[in-house]
C-alpha cells in the first residue's frame, strides 16, 4: 500500500493523484514528473528545502544516492524530510522499480504525453538535458538508495566555472543510515552471463 500523502505535503498541488514536488518541471501548466526546474531546485539546495513540500529541512534530512553519484562525491538532487521520503519513493517510477529503464529522449523537449512541444513561445526547446541525463539516455536503471544525513552535515558542492552554482549535495559526509530503494537492471549481456553461472552452479534465480 502506497503511504500517505504527508501532512506536509497537503498544501502542494496534485497531478493524477500525486503531490507535484516543489521542484518538478512545469511545462505548459503540466507537470513533468522526473524533471527538475532548475530555478527551484537552486532554491531549494541554497535555502535547505524539501524537494518534495518546500518547507525547510529539519534535524535530520535524506538524499538519493545511486552509484555514480558516490563516486562523483554528491547528490545532484536537494533533499527530502524523512516524512516525505518514503512517499517519492514509493510513487516515482525510477524509485519503486516500475521504471527499467531511463527516459530514451529528452522529457525537457516534450510534452508530458510525449509528443514534440509545438508552442512557439515556450522556451524548452532551447533546453538540453545535462551531462548526466545524457549519459544515462535509455540506459538499465541504476541501484537508488537513500541515505539519512544529520542537518550539520549539510555541505553544496558549487560549479568550478559557477561558484554561487550549488550542483549538488555532498556525500562525503558521516551518514546516519542507509536504505536501498530499488536494485539496478543488469543490461541483458550481464543478466545472460549471470544466468549461465547460475546454471554452471546450479542456483536458482532469485
């Protein structure tokens, strides 16, 4: 069963539903869900807002983290309040593993149905996705997890050629608690090769 929609959240417009989060792309007086305003989303890392509710982060506050993102050494999302975690979580297709896959085009360009954006004067053809949307373009979906950080630990990491451009939240920091939302898709190479030493070892699939 799907949790409930925060008491945090019941001010916040809904689409289908669900809570349109602060930060969503709102693309024709729809809303994109996946896609971040970039605008909100510098508000909401430089005043420690919830993506999600956009009231500001307490004590405690989540990130989501997948593997290139530990690597790079920051969370290019802003964060969530633990109530509004499991939510997002729960609802969002990449988060609860509906979504195999990453989107195969650029969602900035279209409509929320998919269709080519037509409107002359709407500027999201001028946009493009970022390096990271790009690389993941179609790609098997990554392992998500969310990791609970206490409220001092909260550090932006800033563009070199942008200092006052926050690109996202540090996790190279002490970490309070880690959860794994959802597995990552093998590429089918990968999942044909497991398959065989499966078989070799005679283990079932899980």
């Amino acid at each position: 069963m799907s949790p409930a929609i925060p008491v945090r959240c019941l001010a916040r417009p809904l689409a289908g539903g669900l809570v349109v989060p602060y930060v969503s792309l709102i693309h024709n007086g729809h809303a994109v869900f996946g896609s971040l305003d970039a605008d909100r989303a510098r508000r909401a890392f430089l005043q420690h807002l919830c993506q999600i509710c956009a009231q500001p982060l307490q004590e405690r506050f989540f990130v989501i983290v997948r593997p290139a993102d530990q690597q790079q050494g920051y969370s290019p999302e802003p964060s969530l309040h633990p109530e509004c975690q499991p939510y997002a979580a729960a609802n969002c297709p990449m988060l609860n593993g509906t979504a195999t896959h990453y989107r195969s085009r650029p969602v900035l360009a279209t409509h929320p149905a998919g269709r080519p954006c037509t409107d002359p004067s709407c500027p999201c053809p001028e946009l493009t996705p970022d390096q990271g949307h790009s690389a993941r373009n179609g790609r098997p979906a990554e392992q998500y997890e969310a990791w609970m950080i206490a409220a001092r630990h909260y550090q932006l990491v800033f563009r070199q050629e942008a200092p006052a451009v926050p690109v996202g939240i540090s996790v190279d920091v002490p970490v309070l608690r880690k959860r794994v939302l959802r597995e990552a898709v093998l590429p089918p190479e990968h999942a044909a090769l497991l398959d065989m030493v499966r078989a070799a070892l005679g283990l079932e699939r899980p």
